[in-house]
C-alpha cells in the first residue's frame, strides 16, 4: 500500500471493496446524484451476493437494477461509450433463472 496502489487482492477484497467502502469513502467527493447512483449498484450487489434468497424479492429487484442503471447513465457515463452496464440487469436475470449460486 505505499504505492498507494490496489494489488495483490482477491476477489473476496474487491467485492468487499465495491459493497461496503466504495460507497462510504464517496460519500463527500461527489455530488448527490453521483454519490446516490453509487450506492444503489453497491446495494443491487449485496443483494445479489447474499446466502439466503427470497424468490419473491425478484421483481423488487429487478426494479432496482433497471432504476440504478438509469441513474448512471445519466449522472456518470455520458461520456463513456464501450462500458456494458446492462451486464447487471442480466446478473439478476440468471439469479431468477439459476437460484443463487454463492461465490
């Protein structure tokens, strides 16, 4: 780390990375748009990455994907053009076909 660089992490480390400190450590350096798209991807992925599943929260999910996607494409990726964010709406499609699959 006095690189200040992020390497020799496992996927376990990112993940954790993603959920939980990306959000707060954003908190204050972006605006309230950015910051809110933010924390609505770090939810859909805890969310996703849980033990238990509940079926029925599907659609509830779904939602949030699709209101999380929009919020991004507004706020942070008009000037990106090869990024896939729809990837996730199909991550949730294969948890509703599949069931959960932990790690």
């Amino acid at each position: 780390m006095l690189d200040k660089k992020l390497e020799l992490m496992k996927s376990h480390d990112y993940q954790m990375l993603m959920q939980q400190l990306l959000p707060l450590c954003l908190h204050g350096l972006m605006a309230v748009d950015n910051h809110e798209a933010i924390m609505r991807l770090s939810c859909v992925f805890r969310h996703v990455c849980v033990k238990v599943w509940n079926p029925i929260d599907i659609t509830s999910l779904l939602e949030d994907v699709a209101i999380t996607l929009c919020l991004l494409k507004k706020e942070l990726l008009p000037f990106k053009k090869k990024i896939m964010t729809h990837l996730v709406l199909h991550v949730v499609d294969e948890l509703d076909i599949c069931g959960l699959v932990h790690n």
